[in-house]
C-alpha cells in the first residue's frame, strides 16, 4: 500500500505468517503423499511482495521453463499496473497526481470488478480506504496512534463514490485521495495467470500468486487438495478439493503494521480504525479475485450480512470465518 517508503510494512512479519500459519494464503503445502507421483513442475517467486508459486501436472521443469519464463513476463507487467510497492506503476501514479490517463485495460477490469462488489457488499469492500493506511503507518512510526482529529480528515478522503474511471482516465474528486487493490490484485493477477496457461494448452495446473485458482487435475488424478491453515498453525478439517475453481483468505493480523501486532491492514471505510470482527474469512468462487475482494470485504461485516451477500452469488462459499 501507499507509503513514504514505497515498500512493504513489516515484510519479515507477513512472510513468516504465510509459511507458519498460511492464513494469508490459505494454503496448506501438498502433502508428501502426493509429491512425486506423477510428473510436476513447480514455481516460486514474488507477487505483489508476497511469495507465489505455481504447480504444472504433466509437465517436466524443463519442458516448463519457457511457460515459467512467460509466467514471470506477466508477473512484471501486472505489477507495473498495480503494485503500490513500485513507484512507477500505473496505481503509484494515479495516487501521487490523482488522475492516470490512458489506463491499460486490466486496471479498467479491476477497478469495474470492484464497483461490483463494493456494491454488493453495501460499501465494506472500498479501495479508497489508502489514506487510511497511510495515516495509521505514519503515526505508527511515531510510537503513536492517530487522534480523533487525524482519523476524521483521513475518513473525508475515504468514498468510492469519489472515484471516476473510463478509457480515457481514471481520477479522484478530492485532492489527497488513494486507493488500494491489495484485497483483490492477487486473486485478479491469479485468474491472469491461469487464463495464460490455459490459453497455451495446459489444463491441470495450481496457481496460487496469494490467492488461489486451480485448474484440473494434480499430480496423479483428482482435484487439487488445499488445506486452510488458522491464524495458530493448525489445519482446518477437511481439506478442499478445488478444480477449475479458486479460494481466497483475508486475515486482518496478516500483515500488521506495529511492532506488538495488534493493528491489522485491513479497514473499514464507516469507522477509520481496523477490522476487528474475525480474524480470517475464507471464500471459495469460479474466480480468485471476486473470492479476494469478498473475502476482504466480510472482514468488516456481520455474520448474517456475510451469509446474504454470499447467497446472491451461485459459485460462492463461506469456507471458513474465524472469530
């Protein structure tokens, strides 16, 4: 997100989430079982400052290099889009003068998606919550959290109502505006990925660049199976059979922005201050990022809203919610 460094807060502390507890992913690494017993090349690198990784079933890593080599092309492509961790990217760009013109037509995508599902939601998933980030890390580097005063003039740049976007150029209603896909890129970068691969021909292959979208078959015949790991390590019973179908996990604790790890990086665009309901929501849909931004959007939101939300949507699934 949005920040005087340009990085990630705290990147130790996500990355040892994600191989201790998986909740930010929600994948439970393949069992041993299945490793081996049929040919399978596997992927590991970074999106979005978080690990990724890819798995093709039938295929040898060198007859998966060239796809490998592909795959990493668009990673960097998609970044310049939407990262917020590169300071050229169309998104940087866009919140440092408040209008991107000419906008590449995966942004217009994403940002259509988000409309959706902001209504849908009834405002809980909105993408300007950015200045509220910002306003929390900068005073966190402070030693202190923000008064009243400060929270009140960073909610007035808050409003997806305020965001205006068609081919000719994306822009914002007030000055000092910011926005965030964090809690849907990855599952959207996900479904690229996978559309990429099948677009080549392949058919059996897991994607997870955050979030997850599998496709087919594993090594070996069946669904792929993924676990849901809880915020303390343990795995979530049973585990998931996903083909040609996606699952995401937000987890407010995921990424912390203090030292002591009591302020998460979600927010909620009617309060200002952090989501605080459930520790983790994990959704599962034909797509990684309408699960991503759901699953984002139900961490601020009550259980019977979660529950009717999901019920408008025939490939939704409430997979786990996590006091």
């Amino acid at each position: 997100m949005t920040r005087l460094t340009q990085r990630p807060p705290r990147p130790a502390s996500r990355r040892r989430f994600i191989a201790i507890g998986a909740a930010t992913a929600g994948l439970a690494a393949l069992p041993p079982s299945l490793r081996g017993a049929a040919p399978a090349a596997s992927w590991r690198g970074i999106a979005l400052g978080a690990g990724a990784s890819l798995t093709l079933a039938g295929m040898t890593l060198a007859e998966a290099r060239p796809l490998f080599r592909r795959v990493e092309s668009e990673l960097n492509r998609l970044e310049d889009i939407f990262s917020l961790y590169r300071p050229h990217s169309a998104l940087s760009r866009l919140n440092k003068t408040g209008v991107l013109r000419n906008p590449a037509p995966e942004f217009l995508e994403l940002l259509s998606l988000a409309d959706a599902i902001h209504a849908e939601t009834n405002g809980a998933f909105d993408p300007t919550v950015q200045p509220l980030w910002t306003l929390y890390a900068d005073a966190i580097r402070q030693h202190r959290l923000p008064d009243r005063a400060e929270t009140s003039r960073a909610r007035r740049l808050v409003g997806w109502d305020l965001v205006r976007f068609d081919t000719d150029r994306i822009y914002f209603l007030r000055p000092g505006m910011a926005i965030t896909l964090n809690g849907v890129a990855q599952g959207y970068i996900s479904d690229r990925i996978a559309q990429l691969l099948r677009a080549r021909g392949l058919r059996d292959v897991l994607v997870d660049m955050g979030e997850i979208h599998a496709l087919g078959h594993r090594p070996g015949g069946g669904p792929w199976r993924v676990g849901i790991r809880s915020p303390d390590g343990a795995v979530l019973s049973p585990r998931l059979a996903l083909s040609d179908r996606a699952l995401a996990t937000s987890a407010p604790m995921g990424t912390v922005l203090d030292s002591s790890g009591k302020i998460g990086h979600i927010f909620d665009p009617g309060t200002g201050r952090p989501a605080a309901s459930w520790t983790q929501v994990s959704v599962s849909a034909d797509t990684a990022a309408m699960a991503d931004g759901l699953a984002t959007a139900f961490c601020l939101m009550e259980r019977a809203d979660i529950l009717r939300t999901a019920s408008k949507f025939e490939s939704v699934r409430i997979e786990a919610l996590l006091v």
